[in-house]
C-alpha cells in the first residue's frame, strides 16, 4: 500500500501544481519537462504496485500514461507527446534490438515446423475469420450499412488485415520482465517479429484493393506496393550493415557499452526520420526507412554472426527498465480514449472477434506442429498485443478514405487500445502456465528440492 499511497501523493502533487497553480508563460519547455519527470515517476510507482496484484509492469507503465494523458487528467497534453516523439522513437528502436537479439537462429531452425504453422495458421484465421464475420453483419455495422457487397468486403477486409499486426515491443518488455526461457518463448518471440513485417505487407495489399473498389476507375498502386518493398528490403540491408559494425566495436574496443548501444539507436532515429524528411521535402519522394527493422536485423546480426552475442543482451537487459518506462507510459499517454467513448461497443466487438480467431488459429496450429498440449491451450493468449504498427497502418485508412475513413480510423484505435491493454496480462498468463518464467522455473527447483529427501527415505 506504500507505493499505491505514493502514486496518489504523486498524482495528485502534479494535478496541483499543472491545474491549479498558474504557470509563467515563459514556461513551456520546462513544464513539458516536468511533466514528463512526473509521468515517468508515477509510471514506475504504478508498475511496482501492480506486479503485487501478479500483473506486468508494463501495464502499469500503460495505465499511468493513460491517467496523465491527454485523455484523464491532461498533465501530459498532446503537444508534449508530439515534443517528446523523439524520445519515444529512440525508445522503440532499442527495444527492436533488443528483439533481434533475442532471435537464435539455432532456436530458429529447432523451432520453424512451430513457428511456421503458428505464423501462417494464425495470420489466416484472423484475417478471413475477421474478415468473414464482417461482411456476416454488414447492415448493422456502421461503415458497411448500405454499400455494395463489394465495398463491404473491402471495409471488412481492412479490419481483417489490421488485426493480424502484433507488438514486437510488448512482447519482447514482458519476456525481460518475467525472465522467460524456454521454447513456447521462442516461438512466440520468432511468429510475433515475423508477424511485424508482413503485416505491412498484407495490409498494403489489403488497403490497394479496397480503394479500386471504391474507385473503379483507379488502377492497383503497384508503385505503392513496390515503395514499401523497397523500404522493408533497405531497411533490413543496412541493419545487416549496422550489425556487423556493432560487432567489430564489440570485438575492437568493447568500451561504454550501455552508451554506445543507446547511441547507436539515437543514430537510427535520426538518420531514418531526416532522410525521410529530405527526400520529401527536396525530391517529393516518400521513402521512408524502418527504424525498428534496422535496428533488429541488426540485434540479430550481433546475436548469431559474432561472439558476443550474450554480452550484448546482458547490456540491453541492464537499460531496459527506464527504456521501457518511458516508452510504455508514453505510449499510454497517446492513445485517444475519446475514442473509446464514443465507439466501445464496436471496439470490444471487434477485439472479442480478433481473440476468438487468433484463438482458434493458434489451436489449430499447434496441433498440426505437434506442439505440446499445455503450450497450445495458452498460445493464442500471447498474440493480443497491438501497437506501434497497428497506429501507424491507421494513419493509411484516412488518407485512402476521405469520406469515411477518419471515423472508422477512431474504432481502429479503440480497437488498438483495448489490445495494448489485455495483450501484456495475456502473456504473462501464458508464460507463467507453461512454466517458462523464472518464477515459474524456481518454484519447480524449490519443488524437486522438497522432493529430494522423502525420496532419499524410501
């Protein structure tokens, strides 16, 4: 309870100071400052508080972000989030080495017939399953009452394709937290970054055929779909590239590592949003490199091509925590749950469709890989996470779709933020009942120590 009375302390102290005592105007940046020193602070006392309850940290981080945000109590406004994107950026880039570090290609190979089938099985269910089940009630959905059957599948078929998309980030945040080893981690770890990048992929597809439909006129933007290949394809040729210098510095000079890894994602961030602005400011071109996917092929680089593969990861697990504080608070401070408000019902429809589907394809791709018994009860639980991506596909919705696709973009997002908040409790739940968490395995030592004497006397 000391740490729930600290929190309130906390909250209360800085709704005080932001609401009710006037602030100079000469004050911006530093009560942008502040404020986020407050939201961090809090984030943390409300993680901690949590993990007592048996919930992950990260939702902690979440609902801290969400109750000073713009949304709740507005400590944090929209503006700041915007002025602290950087930093945000930086975040996810580190935590998308972390996550191509944790890939073994020894575990790859050991586990590709699990990953394989829970990639491709779950991928497809969710996607027709979604999909299906819209058009099945396209009167009463508001986007599709009216139309043609065609467009309705299109707008379906969108929803569908969004649904498939993960979080690498949250995924790879519960797993440093728990400790987890083992291979139901693995194959989670591997379908959920795989999942990440052809995501992109299918709903770029997805969102070039429903905009034919809705213009018959319009041909398939080839050129779209050849843009974003090219992106993905740079971007992980130049983490190779990157992977193999952090290599040589680990090998050559191995100095302030914690810095230079930090150092290296800051580059990333930079060098990635600054091209993209150049190009498209001086040559009207928009490429855009993917920060995340440079900095995994990277990870992934250091982990398998090189002999410190290990250290690397000791570095990333030693920064991780305020990493992903700030990360994950953040990004509770930028979901809208205006949104929330106004469509819940559609949103809690929408992610009770994803749960059921990403359910029944994790089920049934178990089974058809042999998976054990006890790791396919649980497996559909570990892929509810949604974020990053997810927000980043939506953006694409208004833009293909004036007339209609800002309001259907405000149920993605809600649909977003219900996933952000279950997927993180869905893991740990998962983990924790196949035994690969460090509780989990100390408890079964603990279990074989008491053991070992009775079995001693008989």
């Amino acid at each position: 309870m000391d740490r729930l009375f600290a929190f309130a302390v906390i909250a209360g102290a800085t709704y005080l100071l932001f609401r009710v005592v006037p602030a100079p105007s000469t004050a911006g940046g530093a009560a942008s400052t502040l404020a986020f020193g407050f939201v961090i602070l809090g984030a943390y006392l409300a993680a901690r508080f949590l993990t007592r309850l048996r919930l992950p940290r990260i939702t902690g981080f979440i609902l801290a972000g969400m109750l000073f945000g713009p949304s709740l109590l507005g400590l944090v406004t929209r503006d700041v989030v915007q002025e602290l994107r950087l930093v945000d950026d930086l975040a996810l880039t580190f935590i998308a080495m972390a996550a191509g570090g944790e890939l073994r290609l020894d575990m790859l190979r050991e586990r590709k017939r699990s990953i394989i089938f829970t990639l491709v099985g779950s991928m497809l269910v969710v996607f027709i399953g979604v999909t299906l089940s819209l058009v099945m009630i396209r009167s009463s959905f508001p986007f599709s009452a009216g139309r043609s059957l065609a467009q309705s599948i299109a707008i379906a078929a969108i929803g569908g394709a969004l649904a498939v998309a993960r979080s690498p980030s949250s995924v790879i945040a519960i797993i440093s937290e728990t400790k987890a080893k083992g291979p139901f981690t693995e194959m989670v770890l591997g379908v959920t970054i795989a999942v990440d990048v052809l995501a992109i992929f299918v709903f770029a597809v997805t969102l070039s055929l429903s905009t034919v439909i809705f213009a018959p006129g319009k041909s398939i933007d080839v050129t779209f779909l050849l843009l974003i290949g090219a992106e993905v394809t740079s971007s992980v040729l130049l983490g190779l590239l990157l992977g193999k210098a952090m290599a040589l510095y680990l090998e050559k000079i191995r100095a302030e590592l914690t810095i230079f890894t930090l150092g290296v994602a800051f580059l990333v961030t930079k060098v990635s949003g600054g091209l993209a602005h150049l190009l498209d400011a001086h040559l009207s071109m928009r490429f855009h490199l993917e920060p995340m996917l440079i900095c995994m092929a990277a990870g992934f680089i250091v982990q398998n091509f090189s002999s410190h593969g290990e250290g690397f990861l000791r570095v990333i697990d030693r920064s991780s925590l305020p990493i992903y504080t700030i990360f994950f608070a953040m990004s509770g401070a930028a979901l809208r749950l205006e949104a929330l408000r106004t469509t819940w019902h559609w949103a809690l429809t929408l992610v009770g469709m994803r749960t059921f589907f990403m359910y029944a394809g994790c089920v049934g791709a178990g089974r058809l890989a042999g998976d054990p018994p006890a790791a396919t009860r649980v497996s559909g639980l570990s892929f509810l996470t949604q974020a990053g991506v997810s927000l980043g596909l939506v953006k694409l919705v208004i833009e293909a779709f004036p007339t209609f696709g800002a309001d259907y973009a405000t149920l993605l997002v809600a649909t977003i933020t219900i996933n952000q908040i279950i997927g993180p409790v869905g893991l740990k739940l998962a983990l924790s009942h196949v035994g690969e968490t460090r509780e989990a395995r100390l408890a079964r030592v603990r279990g074989i120590t008491r053991q070992e004497p009775d079995d001693h006397l008989s």
